[in-house]
C-alpha cells in the first residue's frame, strides 16, 4: 500500500520530549501504586491518577477528542465505579465525614490538575497543538468510517448496563448455617 | 534527545506487565479488574503509538479509533465485573475471589 504524506517523525521538542518521558514514568509509577497499595482506597485513586495520565500522554500524541473521552468519559466512569463498589461493600464513607480533612485536601489535588489540564489545553502556542496533526477531522472520520463500530459500541455499552443492572438486583442466595 | 515509537511501546509494556500482574498475584476483585484496565489501556497506547509514529502515514486516525472502542469495551467489562463482585461480596462478606477455596 503506498504511503500518503511524509513518514511521521519523532518528537523533538524539548518541552514536549520532558513531558512524555514524566507522564509515561509517572504513569507506571501510579499503576504500580495501585496494585501494591493495601488500601482500596488509595488504590483507587492511585488507578485515577493512572487514566488522568494516559489522558495527558494523548494530548500529547493522538487527536485532542481521544484526550476528552478519555478524560471526561473513561477516568470518570471508571473511578466513580469502583467507588462505588467500594462504598457498598468496604463502607468509605462510614469511617470518613464528607467534609474532613481527607476529602478536603483530595478535592485541592484534583482541583490543582484540574487547573494544571485547562492552563494545557488553553496555551495554544504550546507544541501540543502542533502535533496533533490529526484532530481536526477525527471527530467526523469516527462518525462516517467507524459508524458500524459506533453502533455495535452502543449495543454492547447497553448490554453492560442491562447486565450489570441485572446482577445488582438478582437476589442474594441464602446461605446455609455454620459456614 | 526526542521521542518515539520505542519509548512509548515500552512503556505501554510494562504497564501491560502491571496489569497482568495484577491479575494473577491479587486476590481482591477490584485490584483485579484494576489490572484488566490496565491491560486495555497498555493496549490502546499501543495503537496510538504506532498510528502516531509509524503507520500513520496511511491512516491517522485509526489507532485512536481503536482507543475509543477499546476504552469503552473496558469500560463496559469493568461495570459488568464490578456487578459480579458486588454479588460475591452479598454472599460472602469478602472481596476475594477465592472465598470458598478449602
């Protein structure tokens, strides 16, 4: 199949090269941390913190929607299922006031990185932009080229729900005595 | 010093490893599916990567296509296994996905 356009080329930029290498280390660090922290909690978060850099590392080198779903669909979803999972079964918040220290300091970081990712994405002049060489008719190739993925996407996504929706209200079976 | 595909596959590798290690070594269902999500995600960094540095010439946006759907097939696994520990957690009061081992 003959190439269209030039090869693409590494990135040289030194800002950008500083960013990737800490994004892609911090990345592995995080998942490391979530799989040897003891508490679920911080696991958790640890795992959060995991998918907000993968995040980065595709506003770095993918098309700008990638980084939006990724941020705003897949790390939300994620996180806010398995807290809750954890708020039903391990009780978070029995032992923790919605206000206390914890979730105060927790709500600072998130809103640091937060800020740090609105501050990223507005400095247009920054290499970000120019290496997303890609973006601008993503959105439309995902909704023409992809349109039968999209829907077979939207069918298995249902699914999910309906069978998780469905194991959650099966009821429990009664166990016997003495185990 | 710059940037490439290398860098990136290798990372990807090893959060891959994280993944799998996750999967067989943890006990906890939750740290478990924590370890599929990884293993999705290395390889979705993957695809991007080669879109990105290699492929891409051809076809740029396949590789994040392929991200998208394989993040929302993760997605819909971990609702469905998270369900599934829910129910293991109703019958047994653990997480632990070896509760009735002898």
């Amino acid at each position: 199949m003959p190439l269209i356009g030039a090869l693409p080329q590494p990135i040289t930029s030194a800002p950008l090269v500083i960013l990737i290498s800490a994004v892609l280390v911090l990345m592995v660090a995080s998942a490391l941390a979530s799989v040897f922290l003891r508490s679920a909690v911080f696991a958790t978060g640890a795992f959060a913190a995991t998918m907000v850099l993968i995040a980065l590392l595709y506003l770095a080198i993918a098309p700008f929607l990638l980084f939006a779903v990724q941020l705003l669909v897949f790390t939300t979803v994620s996180a806010a299922l398995l807290v809750g999972v954890l708020r039903r079964t391990t009780g978070v918040d029995s032992t923790q006031e919605p206000f206390s220290r914890e979730w105060i300091v927790g709500a600072a970081v998130a809103a640091a990185v937060l800020a740090l990712l609105v501050v990223i994405v507005a400095t247009t002049s920054w290499p970000v932009r120019a290496t997303v060489n890609a973006g601008a008719g993503f959105g439309s190739t995902l909704a023409n080229t992809y349109v039968v993925g999209l829907a077979v996407l939207v069918v298995i996504l249902a699914c999910a729900a309906l069978g998780g929706g469905l194991l959650l209200a099966a009821p429990t079976t009664a166990r016997p005595r003495g185990r | 010093m710059n940037v490439g595909l290398n860098l990136v596959l290798a990372a990807s590798a090893a959060l891959f490893a994280v993944g799998a290690f996750a999967v067989v070594a943890r006990r906890s269902a939750v740290l478990m599916l924590i370890g599929t999500q990884f293993m999705f995600m290395a390889g979705s960094i993957a695809f991007v990567a080669f879109a990105r540095f290699s492929i891409g010439a051809v076809n740029a946006t396949a590789g994040a296509a392929v991200a998208i759907f394989a993040g929302a097939i993760a997605v819909a696994e971990l609702a469905l296994g998270l369900a599934m520990a829910s129910l293991i957690y109703r019958e047994h009061r653990s997480l632990a996905v070896d509760t009735d081992r002898g």
